[in-house]
C-alpha cells in the first residue's frame, strides 16, 4: 500500500497531461487538476518513515521512498499545489492556451512531487529536468513581450543549471560508486562535484548571483504558476542541498563561507530592487530572492560548522514550510485581487493578506517569528565574526521583508484593475483564503515534530518589523516633502541593460530620480507574438522524456 501511493504521486498528474491532449476527456482531465495533487498529501500524513523499495526495471534501477525530511517537504509541497490547481483551474475556458497550460502545470507538479520521492540519482534528476523545463510553459503563457523575455532568460539559466547539476551528480555516483542520494552524503566528493552540484541546485534556489531568472519569471507567470514558483520549486534547490551535501557529517569551510556570502547579498539585493518595484508581483519575487539567501547563507553556516546542523536543519525545514505557505498565499492573493471586482470583496481580500504578510517579516507569534528563532539559536552556535554576521544578515533579513511587505501594499491597488466574472473570481478567492489560514496556524496544525523553538521574546520579535515600519514611513515622507520621485530598478539588474521592452513595469527604467518635465521613451516592441497555445511544447517534452526512457531500457538487453 505505501509503495503504491508513493507511486501515485508523480504518476497522476502525469496520468491528468496526458489525458489533456484527448480532446474527449479534456474537460475531465481539466477539472481534475486539484485532485492531482491529493496522493501527495495522503502520502505525507500516512506513509510510516523512513520507507524505500526499488523498481530495477526503471531508468538504471530507480529507487523511490520517503524520508522524514522528504515528508515534511511532500506535505507542505503538495498542499501548495492542491491549492495552486483549484484557482488554476478557475481559468475561463475561452482562453485558448488555457489547455497548454494546465498540462505544463502538471508537468511541473510531476515533476516537483516525483523528486521528493526519488531516492536514487536517475530518478531524482529525471524529475527535476521535468519540473524545470515544463515550468517553460508556465512563464511564457500571456504571450506578450515581458512573457517572452522571461521564458528566453529562464530557460537559459535552466538548461545551464540542468547542465551542471547532470555533471556533479555524474561526477558524485561514480566517486561513491553509487547511485543512492543517502550514500552521496557520506562520501568524500571532489571539489568539482561539489562545485557542479551547489551551482545546478543553486539556481533553482535562486539566491544571488543565480537569482536574475526569478523576478523575471514570478513576474511573467500566471498567479497559480508563481504561487507555485516561488512557494514549492525553488525550495526543490534547497531539498537537493540538503540530500547530497555532508551537512552535519563534516566541514566544507570555502563552500560554507561562500554561501554565506551569497545569502548576505541576496538579502541586501532584495531590499535595494525590490522597494522599486511598481508591480506587486515583482516586490514578492524580490522578497524570495530575500528569504532564500537566508537558507543559502544558513546552509553555508551548516558547511562551515557541522555541530551547528543539529540546530539548523530542522529549523530550516520548518522556514520552507512558513515561506511556502505565506508566499503561496500572497501570490494566489495578488491574482483573487485582481479577479475581485471593486468595493468590499476586493478590500476584504487586500485585508487577509496582511497576515502571511507579517508572518513573512517576523512578526511576533508567527510561523515566520518561531522559525527564524528557531534559525537564531543554531546561528549563535557559529563562531564569532561569521556569527555575528549571520545574526546581522536575519535582522537585516527581516527589516528588508518588512520593507518590501509595505511597498507590496503600497502598489497592490493599482494592479490588474480588470474584474473577473463572479464565479471564477470566487474559485481564485477561495484558495489564497485557504492558504492565508494555513499560514497563520501553521504552528498549530503541523503534524510533525517542531524544532526546539526557543523562548520568543514579543518585544525582540517586533524589533526588526517596527524598525522597517518607522524607516518606511521616514522614506516615503521625506520623498514626498522633496518631491523626489526614485525609478524603478529594472528586474534582473543587469540583463535589463540587454533587453528590449517587455511591455511591463519590470524592466522599465533605471534609478534615477525623476523630475516633472522628463519622462522615458519606451522603444517600441518588435519581437513575433507566438502561438498561443503551447501544449504542444509540454506535449512534446513529455514524449522525448519517455522516449529517452524506453531507449534506455532498451539498450539494457542488447548485446
């Protein structure tokens, strides 16, 4: 029983794409797209752990089960893409990419469940190629100009990281003389393997240096795709890291110290940008690219002092919980606002999303407060300077979260202002309330073991919240009485000065303060619309991955 749903877990949503390409059971297959997710669910909360069993007829040998850790992640993953598919499917059927989408959604979710579930390194690299390459489909669903730009710059940090996660997972097997994820860890890896590894994973983290793809794509994608983006795939980077890494096991001081520094400039990165940003969407993606240089920078304290792990694992599992939930929330919470219509639906809306909005800035007596406690208390076990360093980076962390949660409120109203009709605009409403809820108790309906969560001081705990407050309100104030109007950043710093206008906010303009007679020439757009629907790319990609399968298989028995 526990092997077959285990199985189930990638198998259906798989089951579900497919059946979207026959036009006599699309609709079912399209209605069915929330309940892809549900053996997933089922699997986290009865499966005993740790359980694995191996299918030798699969790939190379594939090896499937769960772990406590790949539990915990299964269950917070799976209920993010439940919820995720109830306000996709809500899509009006006039749409005419609404078929490809849907099927490049349950790609990803294949392909982002599967990996939590891989054991062996066939198995878990063959599911994250299909999350990441079918998420194509996601980004580049509306077609326009900003959807474009985004999927090309995606797609090129997805095949450059596919590329070097294949070779350091190659490189590790063969060191080990394996090809279990578990015995990876135990092994002593090259410096290239390690190199390989940390940089095919840490794109998908999206922590700075690797973090351009991710305003860009947040941006682009569909309210359900980036809810899923930012809450569920890119904590896939950070499931990888802590399979195949010693964390806990022995010291990797360059490589610790280099994710250190990687999350402190992913911190101040998110602060500076995104406070610029004019769509709400954006501010969120700059707000991950945030939280997740404070994983980058805890798993580099991991690396740097292995005694610490004991402290710092659990604890960031139970941060990947809170950000998924709260970040899933506001991003399925940005498309329930734009769907309601005006007047008190749409201000109930903005109101419910002020929770998983605090619970992201700290404050006191949120998930987000006891995990980054929780966080606190491994950190203080990291030697003087990297310690305090690292104690600055959460406070700046938080600060910086609490700053860019105001820019999100401040520019929220002005986006989408279109309503959607009443019911569907009810079927997107309804699951960022579900999401909002779950947030805000998380701590009370979590079903595993919490970390040692220290004693939480409300007062320290309001520190950080209050202070990005009052610098907020000094800011704005002292802009307003100057009359300084500061520009956008354009998203992805750097590739901006390459691109073209992509018809958004995202990318418009440099910093710059502004004054009442000059005003940006935007160059006109000349790049081809595409067709609009691109189930044949998702199709197309699903048929070369099982036919790559089955060569494989093939290959074993001739002579």
């Amino acid at each position: 029983m526990p092997e077959a749903l285990l199985v189930a877990v990638p198998i259906l949503p798989l089951v579900l794409a497919a059946a979207l390409a026959l036009p006599w059971l699309r609709g079912i297959a399209a209605a069915a797209v929330p309940l892809a997710a549900l053996p997933a669910v089922a699997a986290a909360l009865t499966v005993p752990v740790p359980v694995a069993y191996a299918e030798p007829w699969l790939l190379l040998g594939a090896h499937a089960g769960l772990t406590e850790t790949g539990r915990v992640f299964l269950l917070f993953t799976g209920v993010l893409w439940l919820l995720a598919g109830f306000a996709a499917s809500a899509g009006t059927p006039a749409d005419p990419g609404r078929t490809g989408f849907l099927a490049c959604f349950l790609l990803a979710m294949s392909g982002n469940l599967g990996l939590l579930v891989a054991l062996d390194v066939f198995s878990f690299y063959a599911f994250f190629a299909v999350m990441s390459f079918a998420s194509y489909g996601l980004v580049i669903h509306g077609r326009t100009q900003a959807n474009i730009f985004a999927a090309r710059v995606y797609i090129a940090f997805v095949v450059a990281g596919e590329l070097a996660l294949f070779a350091g997972l190659a490189l590790a097997a063969q060191t080990a003389e394996t090809t279990l994820l578990a015995e990876l860890r135990t092994a002593e890896l090259s410096t290239a393997a390690l190199v390989l590894l940390i940089l095919g994973l840490g794109v998908k983290l999206g922590a700075a240096p690797l973090h351009l793809w991710l305003p860009l794509a947040h941006t682009a994608a569909p309210a359900p795709a980036s809810a899923v983006l930012s809450g569920a795939m890119i904590k896939a980077g950070l499931f990888g890291m802590l399979a195949v890494l010693p964390l806990g096991l022995r010291a990797l001081p360059e490589f610790g110290m280099a994710l250190i520094c990687a999350g402190m400039l992913s911190v101040a990165l998110a602060a500076v940008i995104g406070v610029t940003q004019r769509n709400p969407k954006t501010v969120l993606a700059y707000s991950s690219v945030g939280q997740m240089g404070v994983v980058a920078a805890a798993i580099g304290a991991g690396l740097l002092v292995p005694e610490a792990w004991p402290l710092l694992g659990p604890a960031l599992v139970l941060l990947a919980a809170h950000h998924a939930l709260a970040k899933g929330a506001l991003f399925l919470g940005v498309g329930a606002f734009a769907a309601a219509p005006r007047g008190r639906r749409r201000s109930l809306v903005a109101l419910a999303l002020a929770v998983p909005a605090l619970a992201l800035a700290g404050a006191p007596w949120t998930s987000g407060s006891a995990a980054k406690a929780a966080l606190a208390d491994g950190l203080a076990l990291v030697p003087t300077g990297w310690g305090t360093a690292l104690g600055g980076a959460l406070i700046l962390g938080s600060l910086a979260t609490t700053l860019l949660m105001l820019r999100f409120a401040w520019v929220l109203p002005a986006y989408a202002p279109n309503a959607a009709p009443a019911g569907a605009a009810a079927r997107r409403t309804l699951p960022a309330l579900a999401a909002t809820a779950l947030s805000a108790g998380l701590l009370a309906v979590w079903p595993f073991a919490l970390p040692a969560v220290p004693a939480i001081d409300p007062v320290k705990a309001a520190l950080p919240v209050l202070g990005g407050l009052a610098l907020g309100a000094g800011v704005a104030g002292a802009l307003r009485l100057g009359r300084i109007r500061i520009g956008e950043i354009p998203a992805a710093e750097g590739l901006a000065l390459v691109s073209r206008d992509t018809d958004t906010q995202a990318t418009r303009m440099p910093l710059a303060i502004r004054g009442p007679r000059w005003r940006p020439q935007r160059p006109r757009p000349v790049w081809p619309r595409l067709p609009a629907d691109p189930w044949p790319l998702g199709g197309a990609a699903a048929l070369a991955l099982l036919l790559a399968m089955a060569l494989i298989e093939t290959a074993r028995y001739l002579p």
